[in-house]
C-alpha cells in the first residue's frame, strides 16, 4: 500500500525527501500535502512535483495543520529546529507516523513532549540520523561490537566546519540560539548520536566550554575587514567577498529564498560578521557514559578545510578514523554557491585503523556504496519509506535516540553558562533536577 506523506517545512532539507518520493521511493508513498509559512516555497515543491508528472498538491499553512493531518498517513518534519515539537506531538496525537530531522527539537521540554506523546500514542516516529548509515561510520560500529580493541574506554573527537559549510550557519536562522539551540544541539547533535550509537551507551555528565571567537561584530575578522553590509544581495563586495553569499547565483536557494524573502522577511544571506549572532562557533565538552566511558570533543565552525578525527582507545588497542571531507575552502567555491560539493581536486579522502597491541597497524576496509554518503542515504531513505530491515548495527533511531543527542548538546550549553558540570538521568534521556 503506499503511504500518503505531507511534507512539512519546505526549505533545502525537504529535497532529500521530496526527490526520494518523486524518483526511486515513488513506490513507497506520495506527497498527498506541503505545509509551510510561505507559499513561494509551496509553489516551488509544487512546480517540481508537476514536472515529475503529477498533479499538484494541496497546500496549507501551519495554522492548518489538522487538515494536514486529516489528509496524512505519515508526516516529514524539515522546519526550524525550535518548532520540531510542535509538529512532532501534534501528529503523534493524532495517530500519525512522523520523519522528523535532527534534531528532534532544541530543549529538555521539547524532549518530554515527543517522549510522552510517542510512549501513548501508536505513530513510529524516526529521526534521520544520516551518518549512522555513512559506511564508514558503520564500519566503526561494527569493529567495536567484534571487540577488536577490548573495552573502549575513552574517546577523542575532533569535528571541523570549514569557511563554506561553517559560515552558512551564521547567515541563516541558526545563528540564534532560540531556533537552533546553537551548534552543540543543531550541529552536534550528530555527533552526539554517533558516539551514543557506537558505544551502546548513554551520557550521564557534561561539562563544556563554548564562545563566539571567529564570527559576530566583535571579533577580529570584523575589525580587520571594516564595515560590512547587512546581507550579501546587492551589497558591493558581492562576487569578490567571499563571506558574503550571492543567493541569485544558485537557482535551488534563490527558488527558496530570494524569491521568498517578500512574503516573510526571511533573509538567507545575512553577513556572518554582522550583530545579532548569539550562537558559539568554538565548543569543547568533556562526557561522562553510564558504561564509564569518557570523551573528549571538540568543534569550530571556521577552519580551512572540513572533516574529523575520531580515535576509540581500549583495554586491547585503539582505533582511529580520519575523514576529510574538503582538503581545503577554495574562494570560489565561496563566492559561487553553485560551485560547492566535491569534485576531483578536493582532497576527499577516509581512513580506518586498527592498533592492536604489539601488532601492526591494520587498514579496516570501507565498503562503499552509490549516491550521497557513500550509499548511506540510499540506506536510511529505505528505512524511512520501506520500512526498517533486519540490521545487526541498529541505525534506526527513534525518540530515545533523539532525546540522547538533544539533551547532550542542551546540558553542554547549560554548563557553559553557569561554569558547571551537568548530570543526566535514565540513560541519558533526562536532565537532573
């Protein structure tokens, strides 16, 4: 039977779903309702919808949600991370299954709310933890379950954004912390999830550290670069400045945004080195798990190249995996959106490594896939719409998964603010009081 899906929330991430059920997934379900504050942003999703040969269809406002749901078998949640509840609860009430990015939501309210609302009603609700289903991180998962290094007993992990990927964050909605609850809950709440899912563990203690040291008005770049524009649309360093995007350049985000922005005021392209940025873009935690295990993490969101380092050592050895996943921000690829992505002189590379003791490194084969993540959105988009298959790793999450990497990141900021280590309770799943 195929499945009728509203998709929710309609900026760039509702392509991954919505070209999913238009192409190789139209099998599985169809896009029966589009909801979203701006009915450009509708009638674009509509336009292509028409071009894959179907008819248009409906299209509410979030005031409208019921009939959304009236329509609905399963809802896909892409909107602003801080209103992810909302709509979580709302259709979870109403019997409805829900696909929900992460994160789950921003705070430990949000969290209470799904998990109610997830424990009473019958809806499956699953987050897109994407990298689970990476194979490279998958190979991790399953070189610690073989218990090729003994027991793991601390971690080290390094994540870095570079100048393309890392700015865009401080253009857009995240860089208030009242939408994205900052990186640590946005960014990495990935992370988070991968170290919750590669150790079968929960975090029990968080103590962070976080500023604002490379973006903002008060930094040094701001000074050295002088006055700056407030968004990059006709500002006169646009096309030489390679800080300041240029949404007519990429006909996907001028689609969704600069032909938008009338309706709502929505500006895509702020100045990353303007004011109002209240989100920190260098964070380092220590974490405690229930298992004993520590880790230590790191991320900053202006480095030059992007990728990570993620090291596991063990009562029997150690393991290591290096990814770059751009050896370095090229100017034009900033000041051309439509030039990112990797190509052949990117320097994209990974690495597995076994270190046993008093034994010779071992390089661990990555098996590789088709399509984005070396095959790993081909794996999740069919756990999404064909349903789980017998998997030994486990990569489906759902609302426990989402809570983990939430409340990680939502205790890291709040030990940031008060000085404080913070604990959690049952697993991971709860804040102490």
């Amino acid at each position: 039977m195929t499945r009728r899906y509203a998709l929710v929330g309609l900026g760039s991430r509702a392509h991954l779903y919505a070209d999913a059920l238009l192409g190789d997934w139209r099998d599985a379900g169809e896009i029966i309702a589009l909801c979203d504050t701006n009915r450009t942003r509708m009638n674009h999703h509509n336009a292509r919808i028409e071009a894959a040969g179907l008819p248009p269809v409906p299209t509410f406002h979030p005031d409208a949600f019921d009939r959304v749901l009236a329509l609905a078998d399963a809802v896909i949640v892409t909107t602003v991370d801080a209103t992810h509840a909302r709509y979580v609860v709302a259709a979870l009430q109403a019997g409805r299954d829900v696909v929900v990015e992460k994160p789950m939501t921003t705070d430990a309210a949000g969290c209470a709310a799904i998990a109610e609302a997830a424990e009473r009603g019958p809806g499956r609700l699953v987050v897109t933890f994407n990298y689970r289903y990476s194979p490279r991180n998958s190979a991790v998962r399953r070189v610690l379950a073989e218990g090729a290094i003994g027991r793991v007993t601390a971690v080290h992990f390094e994540w870095a954004l570079d100048t393309l990927h890392g700015a865009d964050y401080f253009r857009r909605w995240h860089r208030e912390a009242r939408n994205s609850g900052g990186l640590l809950v946005h960014k990495s709440t990935h992370h988070f999830d991968l170290v919750n899912w590669w150790l079968d563990a929960g975090p029990e203690l968080v103590f962070a550290q976080q500023g604002l040291r490379f973006y903002g008005d008060a930094n040094p770049p701001a000074a050295e670069l002088g006055p700056r524009p407030e968004r990059g649309r006709g500002a006169p360093g646009l096309g030489s400045d390679p800080f300041l995007l240029d949404l007519a350049a990429d006909p996907t985000l001028k689609a969704l945004y600069l032909d938008a922005e009338h309706e709502d005021g929505y500006l895509r392209d702020r100045d990353v080195f303007g004011p109002g940025i209240d989100i920190a873009d260098t964070m380092s935690l220590l974490v405690r798990y229930d298992n004993g295990v520590q880790l230590t993490y790191a991320l900053h969101a202006y480095a030059p190249w992007e990728g990570y380092r993620v090291v596991f050592n063990g009562t029997g050895g150690r393991l290591e995996l290096a990814v770059t996943e751009r050896a370095w921000a090229s100017r034009e690829a900033a000041i051309d959106p439509s030039a990112k992505g990797h190509g052949d002189d990117d320097g994209y590379a990974e690495r597995l490594t076994l270190h046993r003791h008093w034994q010779p490194p071992e390089d661990v084969p990555i098996e590789q896939g088709t399509g984005g993540h070396g095959g790993g959105d081909r794996l999740l988009l069919d756990d999404v719409f064909r349903g789980a298959s017998e998997d030994p790793l486990r990569r489906q999450a759902g609302y426990l998964a989402g809570i983990r990497s939430v409340l990680t990141g939502v205790a890291g900021n709040e030990s940031a603010r008060t000085g404080q280590p913070v604990r959690l309770l049952d697993g991971g799943t709860r804040l102490a009081d």
